[in-house]
C-alpha cells in the first residue's frame, strides 16, 4: 500500500514537470517554436479548434513560423485569431500558407518574460508540495489504521521528501534553462 502511494505521488510530481515544460514552451522567446501557436484556437464551422489540428505547423528558419492549412478557406480565420492571440504576432499570407515573422525581443520584454516564467515555475513547485503533503496525509492515515508500522511510514515519508526535492530541481532546472533562452540575444 505505501508503495502505491510512492508510485501515485512520484507520477502527480512527474507530470507537474511535463506540464511546466509545455506552459514554458508556450511562452515566446525570440525564436521560432511551432509550441508557440498551442493555445491558439481557431473559429473552425463554429467551433473553437486549437490552430495544430487544422494545419501543419513548421519553423524551417531561427525566426519563421510556416503554417500550412489542410483546408484553405480557413486562411482568414486563422490570421484573425493569430493577430487576436495574445502573443503580439502578425501573420502574412499569400493565399496558400501563413508566415510569421518572430520579431526580436526587446530587454524589457525579457525581462518581463522571465518574472511569467517564474511565477509558471513557482505554481508548477506549489503541485509539487500538494502532491508531498497528500501523500503524507495518506501515509500517516495508514499508520492511524495500523495497516503499516511507525517505522515503514517515516521510511516512507523520506522517500516523499526525496522525490519532493528530485522534482523541484527538475522544474527549476527547467524554469533555468527557459530563462537563459529568453535572454539569449
């Protein structure tokens, strides 16, 4: 039973990591990412569809998105939502695919970058501590039932306490390499 909890605990840690991961590859940082474009979601016959399922999306140069549509009536739907996403990019046309120039990024949007990225960092380590405190909770509810021993619970509870400080490395590790991304020039 404490093993499941370990095993149950070390996957919830698992994929607030992941998830960092993807939030931070969402963020913009002077180069082109086909990630960039995930959360943006197209008006398809009525329904908001994210724009990665209607279009091959490439980035064959440092600071070029090439988005390529299965379907060319949607061209104008897709330039509409890329200019109304929040992400200050303007697409170009020329009636088949949509280019997008990713501009370089100004020192004060670094900056500002980073301070996003870290407050991502720090809600993606604050489910890292819920994932330890639930698992504690169970394990001593465990020890409270006399299904496990005093001593296999505080055993246990060190393994949580590992995994809690292994994967707030990871997302720190992640959250150092993002950072140096943004500010790369």
């Amino acid at each position: 039973m404490l093993e499941a909890i370990l095993q149950e605990t070390e996957g919830r840690m698992q994929k607030a990591v992941e998830g960092l991961r993807r939030e931070l590859a969402a963020l913009r940082a002077g180069r082109a990412n086909p990630a960039l474009l995930e959360k943006v979601n197209v008006s398809y016959y009525g329904t908001p569809t994210p724009i990665n399922q209607l279009a091959a999306i490439s980035a064959p140069e440092a600071r070029l998105l090439v988005i390529q549509p299965w379907d060319r009536s949607i061209l104008p739907e897709m330039e509409k939502a890329i200019l109304k996403s929040d992400l200050g990019l303007t697409p170009s046309s020329d009636g088949t695919l949509i280019r997008i120039a990713i501009p370089q990024l100004t020192e004060e949007r670094r900056t500002e970058l980073v301070k996003v990225a870290r407050k991502k960092a720090e809600e993606f380590r604050v489910q890292v501590r819920n994932a330890r405190r639930e698992a504690n909770d169970r394990l001593k509810a465990e020890e409270k039932s006399k299904t496990a021993s005093e001593d296999a619970v505080k055993r246990a509870q060190e393994k949580v306490q590992k995994l809690t400080d292994n994967y707030i490395q990871a997302v720190d590790k992640v959250l150092a390499n993002k950072e140096a991304e943004i500010m790369e020039v």
